[in-house]
C-alpha cells in the first residue's frame, strides 16, 4: 500500500517536464531522420541516467545515481532460427545513499534535520562495472541474452568523488559529504547475467505482452527476478525494437528497420536476493565496513515509461517505484531514468 502511495505521489511538474521533453525530441528527430539514410545502421553508442532529480518531486535517496554509456554491434545470424545477434559493451556506476543527502554528523544539531551515523539507514555504497553480453533474437519472437560484468564496490567505485562534484556544481556544501567515511570497503568482484524474454503476441504492432525472467550469479549481486513487460503503442517486433536496443540491421536487412515507435509501457517485477554487496558488504572481505544491512529477500518494483525511436535515434523516459532492498531501509526508494540511443 505504501508503494502505491508513493507511485500515486508523482507530481503533476513531472508529467508535464516529461510530454515537453518528448515533444521537443520528437519534432527535433522528425526534421533530422528527413536527411538521414538508414542503410548499414549496424552500431549503436547508447547514454542511460538514473537520478532521484528526474522525478522532480524533491526525493533524494537511496538509489540516488546511475550513470551508463553501452556499444552495441550485429552480428549475422549463425542459424535458421536466430534473426540477429546483437553484441554489446557497457560501462557503468552505481551511487547508493542513505535515505537522504542532508544528514548532521551529529544528532540534534539543527532542528528537523536528521543527524547521527543512525540516520544511515541504507549502506552508502558505489559500484563501478564493465560489462560484455550477447543478446540473440529468434524468429519465435524470443530473446536470450548471457554476458559477464567485472567492477568493485567502495572507494575504488569512484562514488564518492561523483558525488562530490555534483554536490559541488548544485551547490550543496562538503559537510553533507561524512557520510562516505562509513561506505563499505574495496572489493573487486565478478557476476554472470542472463536474461530470457518472449513475446506472447503474434503479428501485433499495437499492443505486446512479454514475459522476462534474469538471474545474476556473482559475488556481488546474486538474484533471480521474474517480470511482465505491457506496451501499447506504435510497436515494432523484438528482433527490430528500441526497447531491446535492437534497431540495428546488416546490409541485407536494412529495410526491415523502416518506420518509427512511439508506446508506454508498465513493467512490474518480483525478485529475490540472495545477496548484494553494496548492503552487505564484499562477500570475500573480512572487513565489510562499519555500516551494513541485512537484505530484505522479496523486492517488488513498478516501472512506467514511455518511448520514441526512429531508425537511428531513440529516446525513453521512466519511473521506477521500489520497495525496500536493504532491510534497515526507513522507507522505500523510487528514481526516473532517461536514456538515448544513436545508430550509425
């Protein structure tokens, strides 16, 4: 109940902020593509950002930044079965805060502001990652993608220094910063990723009910998640969808990427942890830190989104509403993503 309160929280600046952001990338992107070829788009260089800011409702915790830039090539296909192979590069950082940026040193130091090494509900924790995959589409309209990631949690995460900047160049003063005196240690790690999806519908390009089941095996996540992704819109098939970052074509395939999307879509999500290391500490370190969490097993999570593409641009805005990850969380966690994408 309390999730969806928050979800039902949204304010109405954010809704407008997201039709104005879309509206000006659309028509930007419609007098663009008019001059632009679409043969051999078989690269793709794609731009993520999770932040609590844009959600535009003055939350700032948790999950608080995500920062992501991804390479993606097609291969052929190697069977009857496969449409394309996509492989794709990624690099990536995670910043994870207590349940605010503002917390005193000390307790009761100002009134209504909290304070105190207590007021650290949630692990302060970065993660810093590179991560190869491959992601295969076949004809049966399904996707199974397995990859490898490799990056470290603490000081050598780079989170801290990040944070630092930005609350430089927001102005937010250095004293906020003591939390990161209690972020957990260094420690290297290495995870497997797979994840299996399949469209239920046949020759629809208006509505799209998929499935997608992703487990993470490593020793700094390990979880299991089953979700159900809804899109109504303008949609194009899995094997040729922004979505999947798969708008990419060879040579002979080239007019199969022809024509654009435009759909929202609602993506709820159950998953079980069994262990992160940005709560619990490196799972090989003797020395996990001196501020740590137990996890909490179940985690729910709602995602709404919309998204707009054309053959060489895509564009996508999100909103994530969470339950707790960490079980000495105080309340649950919510962040916005935009993401870009451009093939060449």
């Amino acid at each position: 109940m309390v999730l969806i309160e928050q979800m039902m929280g949204m304010s109405r600046k954010s809704l407008l902020t997201t039709f104005i952001f879309f509206y000006l990338a659309i028509t930007t992107q419609n007098v663009w593509c008019q001059s632009t070829s679409i043969k051999n788009a078989q690269q793709q260089i794609g731009l993520n950002f999770d932040n609590n800011f844009f959600l535009f409702n003055g939350d700032d915790g948790y999950y608080t930044n995500g920062t992501f830039i991804k390479y993606s090539r097609i291969q052929r296909k190697i069977s009857d079965k496969i449409i394309k192979r996509v492989l794709s590069v990624e690099l990536g950082q995670k910043i994870f805060i207590a349940h605010s940026r503002k917390i005193l040193p000390s307790p009761n130091l100002t009134p209504g502001v909290p304070g105190g090494i207590d007021q650290i509900d949630r692990p302060i924790a970065g993660y810093l990652f590179g991560k190869i995959s491959q992601a295969k589409f076949y004809k049966n309209r399904t996707l199974l993608e397995l990859g490898i990631s490799a990056g470290s949690i603490g000081g050598n995460s780079l989170g801290q220094n990040v944070i630092e900047v930005w609350h430089q160049a927001i102005g937010i003063k250095d004293y906020w910063n003591w939390v990161w005196n209690y972020q957990v240690k260094n420690e290297f790690g290495i995870n497997l990723h797979s994840t299996f999806a399949h469209s239920l519908l046949r020759q629809t390009s208006i509505l799209q009910l998929t499935p997608i089941t992703q487990a993470t095996v490593g020793s700094t996540y390990t979880d299991v998640s089953q979700s159900f992704l809804f899109q109504i819109g303008k949609l194009r098939p899995m094997s040729s969808s922004s979505f999947w970052s798969s708008r990419l074509a060879t040579k002979e395939s080239a007019e199969e990427n022809l024509g654009f999307e435009l759909f929202i879509f609602y993506k709820p999500e159950i998953r079980y942890q069994i262990y992160n290391a940005t709560i619990q500490g490196g799972m090989f370190s003797s020395d996990k830190g001196l501020v740590l969490s137990d996890i909490n097993p179940i985690v729910l999570a709602h995602e709404f989104g919309v998204q707009f593409s054309r053959p060489r641009f895509s564009i996508r805005y999100s909103m994530t509403f969470q339950s707790k990850e960490a079980k000495s969380q105080f309340f649950n966690q919510s962040h916005a993503s935009i993401g870009c994408s451009f093939s060449y």
